[in-house]
C-alpha cells in the first residue's frame, strides 16, 4: 500500500517538475526549437487522465484496505 501511495506521489512530483519546466521561459524556448509542443502537451494531458484514474482507483476502495496499521 505504501508502495503505491508512493508512486503516486512520486508521479505527482514528476509532473509538476516537468510542467513547470515546460512553461517556463528556458522550457518554452526549448520546445519550441524542437518543434514537438502538440506531441509534449498530449503526453502531459495523458499523464494527468492516468493519474485521475488512479487516484479515483484509490477513492473507492473500502476504507479497511487504505488505512494504515496501527
């Protein structure tokens, strides 16, 4: 359980630093030499439905399976 409670949040890291990365002035220069915005902003929007999905995975699961030991 920690395991995934980790990834998640881990997952959530990652796409903070990449989004923050990516609207940032350097970022935004580099994106666009590279010419490859649609396909980056496809790909954020992709991790983000994944990451709801998951999170509404983790929502509806019976209490006793999510709570942590005491």
């Amino acid at each position: 359980m920690l395991r995934k409670i980790f990834k998640i949040i881990l997952g959530v890291a990652a796409g903070t630093a990449l989004a923050h990365y990516f609207t940032s002035q350097r970022g935004q220069a580099l994106v666009d030499r590279a010419g490859t915005k649609d396909a980056i902003e496809a790909k954020i929007e992709e991790t983000r439905q994944r990451l709801r999905e998951q999170l509404e995975e983790i929502a509806q699961r019976p209490t006793e399976e999510t709570d942590l030991p005491r």
